[in-house]
C-alpha cells in the first residue's frame, strides 16, 4: 500500500496554469507506473497523463502540448503541469500510482481543479 496526497487545485481563469502536486509516501524511483486522472461531474474517470519508472510519458489527446507530467524521485513527488488551460478541464483531478505490473492502484483524494472566467 501506498498514501498519495495532492495539492495545487484551485480556481484560474482560462488560459492560465497551475501546477498539481503528488507526494508519494514511500519512494517512487521503482513504481511501475503512475499517473494523473481526472473525472468531470456526470463524466468517468479519464487517464490525464501517465509516466512509467523508466520515465516514458503518455498523454490523453485533450491535454497534449498543454499539460506536462514529470517527477522528482528525491523528493517523492509526481507533478501535473497545465498550461493554457480551459473551461473543459474542470474536474477533480486524481493520483494513482501502480506499485508492479501485477498490483492493483493507489489513489489520491483528489484535488479540484475549476476554469472559468
């Protein structure tokens, strides 16, 4: 098992940033994947963006070239870049993290994120 809490949601008008933070209760060097999900009222949760331990990274269509993930393993921490942002991209926005192949995935609380002018 694994804790993960983020933070950096809030309210931004469109076009602007913010940055999502996870931290991670143990470290992250070896987790086989991680990621960032996020469900919009009366919509499924949708995979954002993923990065695996290797450091490759993989993106929803809605989000490429605005968006960015990455991590700091000294700091056990998975960041969510959003840049250009817009009123679509509200939801509650989600860490999970899957520890091996064969293990089942760790979830954040959420943190919210809301677009509007």
């Amino acid at each position: 098992q694994v804790q993960l809490v983020e933070s950096g949601g809030g309210l931004v008008q469109p076009g602007g940033s913010l940055r999502l933070s996870c931290v991670v209760s143990r470290s992250i060097f070896s987790i086989y994947t991680m990621g960032w999900y996020r469900q919009a009222p009366g919509k499924q949760r949708e995979l954002v963006a993923g990065i695996t331990s290797g450091g490759s990274t993989n993106y929803a269509d809605s989000v490429k070239g605005r968006f960015t993930i990455s991590r700091d393993t000294a700091k056990n921490t998975m960041y969510l870049q959003m840049n250009s942002l817009k009123p679509e991209d509200t939801a509650v926005y989600y860490c999970n993290a899957k520890l091996t192949v064969i293990s089942g995935s760790s979830w954040g609380q959420g943190t919210q994120v809301t677009v509007s002018s």
